[in-house]
C-alpha cells in the first residue's frame, strides 16, 4: 500500500495541488507545518515522498530547501510546474465592500499588494498559511475577514471567490519537486534531467571549463545558481539543472565531472516537466 | 550638503550599521518602512544615494531586489559585507526567566530557533522588523518582551543584552549594496568588480561560450544566477558579478559580451570590499 504523501501546508494549499496534479486528485496527504517537519516525515518512513517547491520565477530559488535536500542526501524523483494564482475569497454573501481585513502568507500579500490599493478599507494582516485562513473563515464562520488562496481551498472550505487572479504579476509559475529518500525513482526509463551539485576553487575559469564539458556532451543547462561557502573562503558550491535527449550523453558527461569539480553530487535524476 | 542616506528599516537596523560603516559614523539616515519607498526616495531626489542587502549566505539572493536596480536602471556604486549577528535584548533588569513572548522578523525568529528550544516558556511572535521591536520596548517600557536585534540597536534603545549571538548559523554575512540613480561612482579610480545582467537562448553552450570569453579576458566570476524569463520562454536572464585586476581587462570582455549576448546591461562597477 502506498503511504500518504508529505506536504508543505493543509489540504487546499498550492503543495497540495501539486500532489493531486503529479500523483493523483485522490491523493492522501500529510499536512506538515513546514518544509523541515515534512522531511521528518520522510526520514522517519511516515511516508516515501514529499513535495517540495524549489523556485519562483518572482523570488527565485528557496535556497533553504536546497540545504535540506543537499544535507539530508534526499533525492528529487521529479518536478512540477504550478502556475500560482491568488484569489481573494470569503464566506458568501460577502463583498469587497463588507470585508475589513485579509489575512494571508506574507509572500501572498507582496504579491497581491497592487490589487489592495483600490480597497484602502481592507487591513492586510500577515498570517502563517494561505489555506489555512480559508479553513478557519469556513470553520469559525468569521464575518468580514477574507483569505487569499487557491480555487481548490475555495471548493474544499466552501468559500466564495470575490476577485480571481489577484496577483501583479499574472503569471506566476512555481517549480516543486517531489522528494524521496534516496534515488528509488522507479521510472528510470523516460529521465532527461539532472540536479547536479560541485564546488569549485575561485580560479579563473573554473566554471567555464566545467560548462564547456556540459556543451561538448550535448547537455543543455536549464538553471545554474551559485553560492559561496560559508566556511570556506573563495570555495563556490554550484546548483545546476542539465536536460539532455539520451542518457548516454548524461553518463558520459557525469565520468567527467565527476574527476573535474570538487564534491560532485547528484541531488536528482528525472523528467523533465517542460517540454 | 549631501543628503541624508536612504535605509530599509530604523536607526538600529542592519542597514543603518552598514550606512555607518560606508559613509560615516555619523550619517544622516532616511527610515523606510520597505525596499520599495527607499527606491522612491531615490527616484524623487529625496536622497542620492541608498543601502539594500542583496544577498545572503543561509538564503541566497533577494531576487525582488535585483528586480527593483534593473527595472528602475538604479546603479550600484559600492558594496559592503556585514556578519549579521542576533542578539536578545530587553528593558534593564529582565531575566531569560522573566521573558514571556520574543517579537521580531520572521527571518530573524528562523535563524534562531534552535536557541529557543532551550525555553519553551518564550513564545515566538512575528513583527514587521527587528529594530522597531527594540525601539517599541524601550519606548513603551515594554515588560516581558525581548526583541531579536544587532548591537547597535540595544546601545541606541538603552535595552540589556541577554544573550549574544543566537542565530543557528553563526557566521551569517550578508551583502548590501550602495545604488544610486545613476552610473555617478565618484570613486572611479578603485574600481575593481562590476554587477553585469544579460540574456541568453536556451541554446546548448551559450553561457560556456560568454564564460570563456570572461576567462580568457582575465574576468573572475564571483556569482552566478540564471532566472527564466516570465514572459519568454526558453529564455534565461542571467546575473553576473565579476572581479577583475585592470579595468583595460574589463573593457575588452564588455565590448565581446555586448555583442554576444543579449540585453547587455551594466548594473553597476565599484570597488570590491571583499580583497
């Protein structure tokens, strides 16, 4: 039998989404409080997958998420791109006119900060979880105070929608993995990416010699990050995301790499999502 | 008469001691309550000149800031690393004991949780800013409650330290920069590093080829960041610091970089602070 899956949040909430969208509407889920509590979850066998959003085309990457990938040795197994919007919701009956305040995640409020300018009247209250105001407004039936959430937390906490699509910048795509313990990912047959991990010395170059192996073995590079080493002076670690159309290209490229930079590392071996 | 220095945040923030190491100890500072009504500032010529941290070594870069230079083709002049160090503080005579809620950023309440497992009778709570919490106490005489905040600020709100360094993550830099309205660096003779933005296909070696131009140009990468373009798919923007030993190396790989890559932009050239 399968066991339920981690996720960051409640039931209704973006990770949520993700886990119904990649594994199935019917999913079972185990809400976790944070992105730490849900890798608990996995180290301790309460379950074999978690869902993890990496980056934001707005934010960029959540670095700390790729801290607990990288120290815990987990394994991304796969990706998934969520195009995230914001909607204004409360109980029916409601309307912009009657609501006073909107309590959500303060990310959520950033994001949605221009719409509000129209309302001076509605108060933004930050709060821990965007889903999580929808489900108490539903439960406790508070009057006047709206959430800022999903369609899928509307329909599950029977909310009404008052204004869809709040957000500024309209389209807002997020990239979550799903996350299991170590590299069992069972579909090894259609993988055409990688998150590579190396660290290189501060020497001129350096990089380049690196991407130029990638180029020759035909490997496209779809994301790179760097960042320093916080205990080691002028050492660089680099997150990369490579694609590539056969796996013989990849294995090729990997003996290499793996000579040429430092503590190389794969932090994963999937699907490519975008195609 | 130079015009006061516009900060994120109050007397006693990290910003504050980052305008006061880089100017004077005595700078005149502009307190803005967001990232955002300091770049107004900027732009209505209220100030010349305004601190931002751009990035961090636990949580990587603020991209909305990156945003906020490129968008409002705001230049960097100057940068500056701080080890952000956390201290409790209270009113004169509080007790680790006597202390029932700690309010502060929320960032500042994550970076120091694990001190506070330690005393289970502190409840968190999540302010809008570290210093403001210190001042609010000092002002109010404010019992029970510590603040999350640097040095600077408990000797400015005459609160006592309680504990020092509480952070999880000891050595915590963080990068600000010094941007201004336009490419003005009066300081030009020092310059040694340049904050460079350019866009690239989704074709297999692009960035290899402009790295090696980099390289063969005698160019050190300091960082590296690609984000995908929103509203172009398959193309990525990426953000690029540099380090060089004579400005005659720059020129040459700027005039090879404006031609190959797209989008060529300059975000600032100033001196390095880290030799």
């Amino acid at each position: 039998m399968t066991k339920p899956i981690a996720i960051q949040g409640i039931r209704g909430s973006f990770h949520h989404e993700v886990a119904q969208k990649y594994f199935s509407s019917t999913a079972e889920v185990i809400e976790c409080m944070s992105f730490d509590s849900a890798v608990d979850n996995l180290l301790q066998h309460q379950t074999d997958s978690m869902v993890m959003a990496l980056e934001n085309s707005i934010a960029g990457s959540i670095i700390p998420n790729y801290a607990l990938i990288d120290n815990h040795n987990l394994s991304i197994v796969g990706e998934y791109y969520l195009d995230i919007q914001h909607n204004l919701m409360a109980l029916k009956g409601e309307t912009l006119a009657t609501i006073k305040e909107v309590h959500s995640h303060p990310m959520a409020l950033l994001q949605c900060k221009v719409f509000f300018k129209d309302y001076p009247h509605i108060k933004l209250v930050e709060a821990k979880d965007t889903a999580e105001v929808a489900k108490q407004v539903s439960k406790d039936n508070i009057k006047g105070i709206a959430a800022i959430a999903s369609k899928n937390a509307a329909s599950l906490y029977q909310l009404d929608i008052l204004a869809e699509s709040i957000q500024t910048i309209k389209h807002n795509e997020t990239r979550f993995v799903i996350v299991r313990r170590e590299n069992n990912n069972l579909e090894r047959k259609g993988i055409n990416k990688a998150s590579l991990k190396f660290e290189l010395d501060h020497k001129r170059g350096s990089l380049a010699t690196i991407l130029n192996v990638m180029s020759d073995c035909k490997l496209n590079l779809t994301k790179i990050q760097s960042l320093p080493k916080i205990e080691t002076p002028w050492k660089y670690a680099f997150f990369v995301d490579v694609t590539f159309d056969t796996h013989k290209d990849y294995e090729k490229a990997y003996a290499i790499m793996q000579i040429m930079a430092e503590n190389f590392k794969v932090l994963g071996e999937y699907k490519n999502a975008k195609t």
